[in-house]
C-alpha cells in the first residue's frame, strides 16, 4: 500500500512538473468532452421531444388576426365538421397572453410582449393519425386559418438535424481523442525524458514494468480526471445559458430536460472517458522504454 501511494504522488508530481504540456493536454481533452457532451444533450433533448410530439397529436390552429372573436369562432364550428378533427378547443389571444405570462414568468414576458402579438388560435385534436396529412390540408383550406403548427412537420426536421450534429460530432470527437492521446502521450515522453536517469536505475536494480509505469499511467488518469471536471462545469453553463435562450423564445412549447436529471451519468461519462484517454495516452507513451534495459535507456 505505501509503494502504491509512492506511484501515485510520482503521478502527481510529473503533472506539475510539465504543467504546460499538461494545460495543453487538458484544453484539447475538454474541446473533446464538452463537444460530445453537448451532442448527447442535443441528441436526449431532440427525443423527448420527437417522443412527446408522437404521443401528443394536438395541433395548433391559428387564426388571422384580422378576425372577430365571433368570426373566429364561427372557424372553429368549421374545423369541427371536418370527420377526423374530434376537438377543436378555442384559445383567445387574452388567454394565450395569459399562458405565455406564466410560462415564461414576468421579466422575461415583458421583455418580448410587444413583439409579436398574439392570434386567436384552436389546438385541435385529430382522431386518426394515418390521415393527418389530408386532415391539415382541410383545415388549410377553410378561409380565415393563417397558419397551422404542424408538430409532426418540426420533429421530422429535428431528428434529421439531430442525426446530422451525431454524425459531424463522432467525426469532429474521434479527431479530438486521438489528438488527446497524441498530446498526452508526447506530454508523459516529456517526464519520461527528464527521468530516464531514475528509469534506467529501477531498471537496473529490477523493479517491476508496472512499478516504473504506473506513475506515467497516474498521470495520464489524473489530466484525464481534472479534464472531466471541467468538461462538466462548462458543459452545465452552456447548457443553461442555450436553456434560458429556448424558453424565452419558444416558451412552454418546447420542454428542455433539466440538466439535474443529466448531471450525474454526465459527469460519470466524462470521468470513465477522460481516465481511459489519459490512461491509454500514458501506456503508448512508455512502452518504447520498457523494451529496454538499464544503460539502454540513456542511449549509453
């Protein structure tokens, strides 16, 4: 135990000891990190959605904002007539105002009131799903509809999005790790080269291939853990800054997961990847000089 915890300090001590290579390693591991981090979000956020979309087959109809309050509702009679429409709830602009006020909260409602006045609107109910296309375009066709929100439509696009951020991020990702384990395998030959006198007398004396490597491979972990860290931190004010931009654009309409629920296997993904980078960074690193002996290791 005590030999182990020998290891362990050497490993903390070389991450000191070349702290600039190891600022280096750290920055390139995080850009790493944080990016596949923010993908994964993207990509949870996008299917709660598509999902809560598939289990919610309500529609939102708007009106022109030219039309009485009577008219409008003489459009809804009609939204109504059409067969696979099975409720068509009417929203006055008063009580969509009143909606937003409470989803987005006071200052932030303030802030874009004047904007983009409100319509009067119907949220409507289709009865058979295999035949919404044709239902939407019934509801188009009725004089006074402005436009329709068509959810379906919007998760369609989201999830190709999505599939196409998942596709550049594994790209972009798997660069980024084997720029990190290049950066902190050079970092880890940087220590070595500095201690190969030390190297070459436990060598000498017979000291074991993993006592003269662990403490590469504890520097390696610790760049990799410190990296997972700040992976976390800058990944928790990304997300909330991009959090507060969607509720004050898209309100209640669109539902963020809470970063609380994500936190932890977040967290726990960073610090498994970071340590198993920087472990792997450290084995490449010392095996050249493990296949040497003694005075082989100073070039004597």
């Amino acid at each position: 135990m005590k030999g182990f915890g020998y290891l362990v300090k050497e490993g903390f001590r070389n991450v000191y000891a070349n702290r600039i290579m190891s600022i280096a390693s750290i920055c390139v591991l995080v850009s790493c990190l944080v990016l596949t981090g923010a993908a994964a979000l993207f990509s949870l956020n996008v299917t709660d959605i598509v999902t809560e979309v598939e289990k919610n087959n309500e529609t939102t109809v708007y009106i022109l904002r030219d039309r009485t309050e009577i008219e409008a509702k003489q459009i809804g009679s009609k939204i109504e007539e059409i067969e696979n429409v099975e409720s068509a709830e009417f929203v006055s602009k008063a009580e969509a105002v009143e909606q937003y006020k409470e989803s987005l909260g006071d200052q932030l409602f303030d802030r874009i009131k004047d904007k983009d006045p409100l319509n009067d609107a119907y949220h409507v109910v289709i009865k058979d799903l295999d035949k919404y296309e044709d239902t939407i375009k019934e509801i188009k066709a009725i004089d006074g509809v402005e436009k329709i929100n068509d959810r379906r439509e919007f998760a369609a696009k989201l999830t190709t999005i999505s599939n196409l951020i998942n596709i550049i991020s594994v790209a972009v990702v798997t660069a980024l790790i084997i720029i990190s384990i290049f950066i902190i395998a050079n970092t880890i030959r940087a220590t070595m080269y500095s201690r190969r006198f030390e190297i070459s007398i436990m060598k000498s004396v017979g000291a074991t291939n993993m006592f003269v490597r662990m403490p590469f491979l504890v520097e390696g972990m610790i760049i990799g853990f410190i990296s997972a860290a700040l992976s976390t931190g800058a990944v928790a004010l990304l997300y909330e800054a991009v959090k507060r931009v969607i509720v004050e654009v898209a309100g209640s309409w669109i539902t963020v997961i809470p970063f609380e629920k994500v936190v932890l296997p977040l967290s726990l993904s960073f610090i498994v990847a970071g340590v198993l980078v920087g472990f792997f960074g450290g084995f490449i690193s010392i095996r050249k000089y493990l296949k040497k002996e003694g005075n082989e290791i100073l070039g004597w």
